[in-house]
C-alpha cells in the first residue's frame, strides 16, 4: 500500500473547544413553509488567538439530512462536512473568520454561523523561528515508519527547540480515508531541554542524537476494509516551541 504525504509548516498550534449538547432531532419541530431552516452550531473552533496556521472547526445540526455550506476570511462559499480543516493565510490582517450555514433538502439556506479569531506566530512574535519539514510514504498495515524531518533556523542566534509535535488532517486526500480510524502517530521525543539545538542559519536532521523523530503507522484493522486508504495522501502539520 502506498500512502503518500504531503507537508505543512506551522508555529506553536493552539486550539479552543466549546461544547454544546444537541438537541434530539425528534424532539425538533419542523420547518414551516417559507421559514429558513435552523443554523449550525458551533461545537469546536480554534482558539483565538491561534498559533497554528492549520485550523479545525466542528459543528452539529438537529435535523437529518442537512448539507453545509462554508466560507473562510470571506471568500466565495463551497460545500462542506464537519469538521472541517483549512490553512489560513498569515499574512492576512487583521481578524479570520469562519461561516458556516446549513441547507435542507428543499434548498433553503439558513442564516449564517460566524466566527472570528486571530492568528499570532508565538515564535516571531519572540524573534525566534524555526520550520519542520518532513514526510514518509509506502505505509503498511501495522509497521510503524520513522518520519524523517529537517529542523531549520533561519535566524541569526541559535535556538533550543523544546517540543515538537506532528498533527495529520482528520481525512485523506482525496477524501475517504479517515485519519482517526485508520492511521496512529509516535509523537517525537527529546531527551532533555537541550536535545535539539539548531544553530544559527542551519538545518537539523531528525532523527539526531537524543531526538526521537515522529512515527505513523496505518492499523491492521481485520474488520475494517482499508482499500480506501490506498494511493491517498495526509496532511501533515508539525507545531513545536522553542528558546534562545
């Protein structure tokens, strides 16, 4: 089976969740003639602000058989399912926002959902940055595969990296292979505060001396029809801290 990835750089990922009990879909009244159907709700969003510029958004619907509809820093609106994860752009000023409407089977459109936040690159914002990049492919069922990665420090001082973490997107590309269901993550380990120091405009190789790299592997699942998974692609999104 070859599963291959791609990659993402992104500084420290934050995320802020808000649950909310859903209400029975028999216990909800239908939609009168000529009203609009109820809106989403908002069970998880990313904090505010975030440092990650890979985001994950989830939401509910009482009634059965609703499609979604999504916009992101108010572009143009594209079918959607929750949850739902994009990149935003970093540079982009000011607050980023997410909407989300819902549409019932006859076509009508409720009000939109909105929620805005902001993004802060923690690592910039301290004059300390650094990117990961990395990915593996040829997974097979129950081997864990190494995920080879490369530190890099662009700055002028050397910085002391003092976690790291790999993220994959909740479904492949194209869709059909869910993250959670089919593939597990070996988080990276570091021996101690000073395990990985990158110097100053260079690169470390992951896996280094003292430095446990990132793993994945796809589950043997017996019960589980896993020809979905073939010839698909993760995202992958590599978030970490680090000190002067």
């Amino acid at each position: 089976m070859t599963t291959p990835t791609s990659t993402r750089q992104t500084a420290l990922g934050l995320f802020g969740v808000l649950v909310v009990l859903a209400t029975s879909a028999d216990m909800v009244p239908a939609v009168a003639p000529g009203t609009r159907p109820a809106a989403p709700v908002l069970t998880s969003v990313p904090a505010d602000p975030t440092a990650s510029v890979t985001n994950t958004a989830m939401w509910i619907h009482p009634r059965p058989g609703t499609r979604f509809r999504c916009s992101t820093d108010d572009r143009g609106w594209f079918p959607c399912t929750s949850p739902l994860t994009w990149a935003l752009d970093p540079t982009r000023a000011g607050h980023h926002r997410l909407s989300v409407l819902a549409v019932d089977p006859s076509g009508r459109e409720s009000a939109a959902v909105t929620y805005s936040f902001s993004y802060r690159d923690a690592l910039r914002a301290s004059g300390l940055r650094f990117t990961v990049t990395g990915g593996v492919d040829d997974l097979t069922p129950g081997v864990w595969r190494q995920v080879p990665a490369r530190v890099t420090n662009p700055g002028a001082v050397a910085v002391r990296v003092t976690a790291l973490e790999l993220h994959l997107a909740a479904n492949s590309t194209p869709p059909g292979c869910k993250a959670a269901t089919n593939l597990e993550v070996r988080q990276p380990r570091l021996a101690g505060p000073d395990a990985l120091v990158v110097p100053a405009r260079s690169t470390v190789t992951l896996p280094a001396p003292g430095v446990a790299t990132a793993a994945i592997r796809l589950r043997n699942l017996a019960t589980v029809n896993q020809d979905a998974c073939k010839s698909k692609s993760f995202a992958l999104t590599w978030t970490g801290t680090a000190q002067q």
